[in-house]
C-alpha cells in the first residue's frame, strides 16, 4: 500500500483493512484521497520544484567545478612546462616509436640540437653515437613487447652524440609513462663530462701516489703518534724491517726502535704540541735481530680528522759505510797528495840546485874566451838549461796551488811599471823572433795600486811568452784598461794580443786545464808543460778575476784576464806633467800600434803628435810643417822600416839645412844594440830601445829638449845608449846571488842588477842559498825572506854560522881554498827583499844577521842605492835613470 495512503487510513484508524467502511469513514476516507491526491501533487510539485532548482544548483556546481579544475590543469601543465624549461637536468621525451616529444632548454645546451630542430626527430639519429643505435632500438623494440627494459628507473651512464658531432659521457634517468595502450619515456639528462675528467685525475693521482707510496725505494710508515701504533706501510718497510705488512701493522713502533723510544715519545709529543715535522737518523731493529742505519724524515698530517705522522726511513747503513770509506779514501788522497806536493817541492829543490849550476857556471864560461862554435854550444847549454828551470818552477806552482799552499802578498806597486818590467824581460826574445812587442796602459786606468806584483807579473809574463812562442811574425800588443773603479778598487782588463797560429775553437776550452795543449801529437811542433795557463787561472782567480781567450786559427789570439787590485790610499798624482806641453813631435813608425802608442804617450802629456807611417811621408810632413811655420820639435824614428832605415831617415832630414833642426830620438829594435856612433853621426841626440817604458820616453823627451839641465841637448853632448855602460863593463867581481822562490820576481831582480853591470846567481829558498854561499864566493846576497823548504831568516843564520867557522878555520890558519867574500872580510853582506811593510820587520831582519832591507817591489833606483851603498867600488856609479838620461 502506498505509504499516503497507509497514512491516511491510519488517521481514520483504519489500520485494519477487514473493518468495513463506514458511509462517514467512507466521505472520509474518499477526501482523505483526494486530499492525499492534493498533497501528493503538492508533494509532487514541491518535488518538481526542488528538482528543478537543485539541476540548476547541480549545473552551477559543475561549472564551477569544471571552470576549477581547468584552471587547476592549466596550473599544472603551465607548472610541468615550467619545470620541464627550467630544469638543470636534460628533460627528453620520446614516444613508443622512439621520436622525441619533449626536449627542454638544457637538453638543447647539452646535445647542441635547438628544440626546434630536435623535436620530431627519431632518438637515435639524434643523440645516439652510430656504434649504439642499433642496441637502442632493440632495446625499444624489447620494451614494446615486454613492458619491461634493463635501463629502466634508474640512473646509468651512457655515451651522447653532440650536434657537433663529438661523443661525451652523459648520466640518464629512463622513466615509462603509461597511458591507455602506449606510454611514453622520459629521460633526465645530465652531461657528466667534467665530473668524469675530474674523477679520471682523481683517479690518476690516486693511482699515482699508490704508486709511489707502494712503489717508493723508501720505506713509508703511516704511524699514530698519540699511540706509536703503525696505521699503514708500504712493501718497502717490509722488505727492510723482514716484516710482513700484517705483522707491522700490528706492531709498536717501540718494536723497531727499541732502544731509542724515550727519543721517539718526546717527539711525538712535541708532534702532537706544536704539529712540527723531524728528519733524524735512528737504529732500527729488524724481524732478525739485525740493527741498521737509517735515516727517517717524518712529516705530521691530518688524515680523516686525525693527526698521523708519515715518516720516511731509509737504510743509510751502506751510505754511511760508503761515506767513512769515501772520507777514508779522500784522506789517503790527501796524504798522497801532500806527500805527492812535498815530493814535488823536494824533488824541484833538488833539481834546481844542481841546474843554477849549470846555468850560472854555463854564464861564466861565456864571459871567458871561446870560440864561436863552443859559444854556440855554451849558449845552447844555458838555453836548455833556463827552459828546464821554467818547467821546474811551473811544476812547483802548480803542486802548491794544488796542496793550497799558495801564498799572496798585498803589497804597493805601479801597475805601468810591472807591465813595462814585464815587456823588458821578454823583448829580447820577442826581438830575436823578431816580433814587435808593445804595452800600454789606458790613460784612465790608475797605476797605483796594492796587490800581488810578483803574481801579476807571471800571469802576464806567461802570456806574452805563449804569445811570442806561438806567432811567427807580426806584433804582440798588450793593452790593460780599466773595467770598472770605485773609491778604493780598481778592476782592470789586460789583453795579450798575438798574430800566431790561433787556436781551434775544442781547444780553446780545454787549454786552461792543466797539462792540456792545443796540439797533443807527439810531432808537437812547440815544447812547454800545459801547466803555464792553468796556473795563470789560478792566480787570477786569486785576484778576484777570470781568464779567457779569444782566437781564430791563422788569425792569432787574444787571451785577457781581469783582476780586482785595491787603490793605494794615497796615489800620487798621475796628471800630466806640462813640461811637454804644446811641443809639437812627429812618430815615425811603420809599426801601427806603436805609432799609436807614441802618439797616446805624447798626447797624454800635452804633446800636439802626428805620426807617419814610412819614412818617405814622414820626410813630407816635416816638409809641410816647416813650410806652415809650425815645425816640429822632435821626430821619434824608427830604426827598422821598409825601405829606407831610421839611420838613412836621419841623415836625409839632416842634410836639409831648413829640416836640421829638429830634435831626433830613435827608437831601436828590439832586443838589438844601437851603434852609438853610427847614431850619433846620423843626426840622433838618444835612443831608445823597445818596447817603449813611458816613463822613460817622457823622460827622454824632457831631456833631448833641455827640460831636465835647462840646455838644450846638442849634437856635442855625448849620446849615452841605455847598454854603453855594461858593453864597457867586464868586472872581475864575484856575482851577487838573488834568492827568491817567485820565477818573475828572481827573473826581474836578476834583469836590473845585470843591467847595472853586475853578474849574477840565483836561487830559490834559503837552503840552495845556504848550499851556493858554501861553494861560491858572492859580493852580496839579496835574500826573500818568505819561501818554501827555509826562509830567509834561517838561510841568514845558516850563512852566518858558516862565516863564523871560516873565520875561526882562518884564525887557525888553517887553508880556506874558497873566500867567502871578495874583500876576505868572511862577511857577505845579505839584504832583505821583502813584502812585508810592517813595522819591526827590518828589526826581525836584521837580528836574523842580515845588513839592509829592500823592501818590494824592487825599483831601480832602491837598488842602484843599496848597491852603492854596500860595494862602494860597484862596477857602475850611474843608475839606470840616470844612464837614459842621456846627461
Ligand atoms: P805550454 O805553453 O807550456 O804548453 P800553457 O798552459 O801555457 O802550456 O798553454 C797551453 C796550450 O795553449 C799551449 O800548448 C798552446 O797549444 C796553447 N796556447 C797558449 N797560448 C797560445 C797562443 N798565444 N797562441 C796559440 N796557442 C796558444
């Protein structure tokens, strides 16, 4: 029954359907109906009603549902978009056929391919290196089928394909998405090139510090230094300790060191404090008991947070071992070296001895009367005999730079005058080569200066002789300039400039090595012991200098060293005298070098020079001058020029009665004697041999102008040539003994006495100077005081104590077949020649018995005044000076 109706009977209480109805119950009942009707179209109408309004309420809703979840997608999809443009990763999308849907920005920075172009493509042609496409599309093709792929969901690492066409490491993210029937990938990109380089150096230097750490000839240990327990090692540390690394790394440091742990820990501790690292050498103990040596540089370093200590040991046992025999052999090469240098000094002692012998005995006998023939062999003997003494001297120089015994002195002395005494010792050589031979020194370089002379000397004195010895002919020019000056130093450049052979550029490098020579065959041409430039390196060295040389062969050579020599404190003054002043001179040398030489000399003291470089023009410079009223003063000639000679030169100017005036000087050649008479009467009023001394031509020159006696020289005055005093000299004295170990020194003390008449003996330290005074008779004894194997002092002693036996042997009448000295005084007067300036030195000498002090370096004029003074009747009462003065 339907529910109103129910209802309505209710109302009329007829629940009951058998009660049967009444004609009231039924009016009742039938407007009951009809007001059941009436509500029930009511009802339905409400119904309708409210239907009608919530469809529209629904409509409204799902609009403003719908309007919602568009905005909502567009949110969404405007949200994907953004993320897929601006994500870090390459952001791919392909479909089932492999084509590519979606390809942000980043996947277009990493391939190279714009959007544009890469949308639409097929993968594999795009990004796939060719050698990979074919697993790719099985791999699709599997998927396809299965649903299911190897590569999927996860992060792999793939090689790419770049637009430019290089292939590059690339890490991917492959995720399906499914819909309906078909899906889609989508793959997150990221280009790992740089990550993969910085993991491949990674890598290498891991491998590489592996390397080295397992690799290293030196054992590493990785210690903990708060518990001495070792961390690591490598196989080395086995190796050394006879451990096995599983061993060590259970062992205590206190195992491998146990007698020096309390050494150990106090480091540690220090480690741990102040975070310094150690080098020290400890003993280790080995897994055998055996102790080594071993030498440990420890370095502290945090390793995961934690301070460690790498230490690295090595065996130095066998070093060590190697060192003591090393230090052993070294001083046994000492010894021998020592021993070697002392034999060598002996050995030169002992040689020497006998060959002043036969070099002096050799000198007397060319005093005596011989023939030509026996001349030539006495000559011949002296020759050889001087050569063997020169190899000797080298040899000795060389073993006491070699066993460090070199001795220098500091002592005054003028720069020109050890160059010029230099040129004299040589020029006779260089004259019979017959070689010109020219020194000079730059004007601005100053000549007073403190050093070694004797040293300096021999350097140059070896050159110029190398020089002389390797050139045939043409010149040998030395030069000495100044390199650089300050208030107390000078540093000077002297060049010895040749015309010889040259030298081959291999040899050039080898020729300041001792015993080394240009021409090693056993032809050699040249004799000499390779030790002369070697020794010279040496003494420059010593002079704070070096040495060098410059050469072509057949082109001749330059070698020059420099020396640093201190100024003396208070130099005399070395401005230009202005006696010469304005006089006009004319050189006359077919010599270039030495006509500019003249010409500097001249200069330097005011002179107007001009110089000519044959005789011819200079006959028409003369010529002209006189003719301009401007004649000259002087003219220096030259004695040997082509074509006409200095003599026939003089004669011709002197002839010419307007020419006649001029004032001539000649300039001899080297090493050769001028025929005073010949010269004289050829017009001459001096001359001077060569190589030119400036201080002596200047000299000369004041002279020959009357600058010196205030007359003018004239063709009356005698003209008195440099030798005429000795040529007339043949004293009957007995010699003077020089006793000097420096060569150059002996050879220059030797030069001057000889030039003043005296003969003379040499040698070279007070013992051979002990064993000439007892087997010959000297006028006097010039002694060094400092020298190898007995100074001067003891020689002194010696000779006196001998003296003083003759003297009692004479007192005993008992015969004395050798008189110690020429007067039969028995008491040879012995005069110190020494370096030593030093206040109390003359006293020292003097106690040790000798009579006077020359100190050096020798001058002339000291000498010529202790001569005087000690042989009154000395063979010569002129000076050298005085001789060339010409008064
Ligand atoms: P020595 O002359 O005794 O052989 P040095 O040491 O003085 O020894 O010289 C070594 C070598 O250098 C000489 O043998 C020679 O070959 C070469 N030499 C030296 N000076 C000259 C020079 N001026 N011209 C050519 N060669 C030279």
């Amino acid at each position: 029954m339907h529910p109103l109706l129910k209802r309505q009977l209710k109302r009329l209480g007829l629940t009951d359907p058998k009660i049967p109805l009444s004609s009231g119950n039924w009016s009742q009942l039938l407007e009951r109906i009809s007001h059941t009707y009436i509500e029930a179209d009511q009802g339905r109408e409400l119904l309708e009603r409210s239907l009608a309004l919530s469809s529209k309420e629904m409509q409204q809703l799902y609009d403003n549902l719908r309007q919602t979840s568009e905005h909502r997608l567009q949110n969404i999809q405007e949200k994907n978009q953004n993320l897929i443009e601006n994500a870090l990763d390459g952001i791919i999308g392909i479909n089932a056929e492999g084509i590519i849907t979606i390809w942000n920005p980043q996947a277009a920075k990493i391939f190279g391919w714009s959007p544009y172009a890469a949308l639409g493509k097929d993968l594999a042609e795009t990004i796939i290196p060719p050698s990979f496409r074919e697993a790719h599309r099985q791999g699709l093709k599997r998927f396809n089928e299965s649903r299911q792929g190897t590569i999927i969901n996860q992060r792999i690492e793939l090689m790419a394909l770049h637009h430019e066409g290089r292939e590059f490491p690339i890490e991917v993210a492959l995720i399906p998405i499914f819909e309906d029937t078909t899906y889609e990938f989508i793959a997150f990109v990221r280009d790992i090139s740089e990550s993969k380089q910085t993991e491949l150096a990674l890598r290498t230097s891991e491998e590489r510090f592996r390397k080295i750490f397992s690799q290293s000839n030196d054992a590493i240990f990785l210690i903990n230094p708060e518990q001495g327990t070792i961390l690591d090692v490598n196989s080395k540390a086995s190796a050394m300790l006879g451990y096995s690394k599983t061993e060590l790394l259970q062992t205590s440091i206190s195992q491998i060191h146990p007698t020096e742990m309390d050494l150990l820990q106090s480091f540690f501790k220090k480690v741990l404090q102040e975070g310094h690292g150690w080098t020290d050498q400890l003993t280790c103990t080995t897994k055998s008991g055996n102790c080594l040596l071993a030498e440990i540089s420890a370095s502290v370093m945090s390793i995961a947070g934690k301070t460690s200590l790498v230490a690295l040991v090595r065996d130095i046992t066998q070093r060590k071992e190697a060192e003591q025999a090393l230090r052993q052999a070294k001083n046994a090469a000492e010894q021998a070296a020592k021993a070697k240098s002392e034999f060598l000094a002996t050995m030169s002692h002992e040689i020497r001895t006998p060959m002043n012998g036969i070099i002096g005995m050799t000198g007397l006998l060319l005093n005596t009367e011989l023939t030509s023939q026996q001349h030539q062999f006495a000559e011949t003997v002296k020759k050889s005999g001087e050569a063997l003494l020169t190899i000797i001297n080298d040899i000795l120089d060389f073993s006491k730079i070699e066993s460090g015994k070199l001795d220098f002195e500091t002592i005054d002395f003028d720069l020109r005058v050890a160059m010029e005494d230099t040129l004299d010792l040589i020029a006779e050589k260089a004259g019979s080569a017959n070689l010109e031979l020219v020194g000079c020194v730059d004007s601005p370089v100053p000549t007073a200066l403190r050093g070694d002379p004797g040293r300096f000397r021999q350097v140059l004195l070896n050159l110029i002789s190398n020089a002389i010895k390797f050139t045939k002919e043409g010149e040998v020019t030395v030069r000495i300039a100044l390199l650089e000056e300050t208030s107390e130093a000078a540093t000077i450049k002297v060049r010895v400039q040749d015309t010889g052979i040259g030298i081959d550029p291999l040899a050039q490098q080898s020729i300041f090595q001792p015993f080394q020579q240009a021409d090693n065959s056993t032809t050699r041409q040249f004799g000499g012991t390779g030790l002369g430039l070697a020794i010279c390196k040496k003494f420059v060295e010593r002079m704070g200098g070096t040495i060098g040389v410059e050469s072509q062969v057949g082109q001749g050579s330059t070698f020059w060293f420099t020396a640093q020599l201190f100024k003396q404190p208070q130099a005399p003054s070395v401005l230009p005298n202005k006696d010469l002043q304005g006089l006009r001179i004319c050189c006359i040398d077919d010599h270039p070098v030495n006509r500019q030489l003249l010409e500097e000399y001249a200069k330097t003291w005011g002179m107007s020079a001009t110089s000519a470089s044959t005789p011819a023009e200079a006959l028409g410079l003369i010529q002209r001058a006189h003719e301009r009223k401007e004649p000259f003063h002087i003219a220096i000639v030259d004695m040997e020029m082509p074509g006409m000679d200095g003599m026939a030169l003089a004669r011709e100017i002197k002839a010419n009665p307007q020419l006649a005036k001029i004032r001539l000087l000649l300039l001899s050649p080297l090493g050769q004697r001028i025929d005073a008479k010949e010269a004289k009467a050829a017009g001459f009023l001096g001359y001077l041999t060569k190589p030119i001394r400036q201080t002596v031509l200047k000299h000369s020159l004041e002279t020959i102008m009357g600058l010196k006696t205030g007359n003018l020289q004239h063709s009356d005055t005698p003209i008195v040539t440099p030798f005429s005093s000795l040529e007339s000299e043949k004293t009957g004295r007995y010699p003077i003994l020089v006793v000097d170990d420096h060569q150059v020194n002996q050879q220059l003390a030797v030069l001057l006495i000889e030039r003043l008449g005296y003969r003379t003996d040499v040698a070279a330290n007070g013992q051979e100077a002990v064993e000439a005074c007892s087997t010959n008779p000297y006028s006097l004894v010039f002694m060094d005081c400092h020298m190898p194997v007995m100074d001067g002092y003891d020689a002194t002693k010696k000779i006196r104590e001998m003296e003083s036996m003759k003297r009692e042997a004479k007192e005993k009448d008992s015969p004395d077949p050798l008189p110690l000295t020429p007067d039969g005084t028995l008491h040879v007067p012995i005069i110190a020649m020494t370096a030593n300036a030093l206040s109390g030195d003359r006293e020292k000498c003097l106690q040790a018995g000798m009579d006077d002090y020359l100190p050096k370096p020798i001058r002339p004029d000291g000498l010529t005044q202790i001569l005087e003074k000690w042989l009154c009747s000395g063979p010569i009462k002129m000076d050298r000076g005085k001789r060339e003065s010409y008064e």
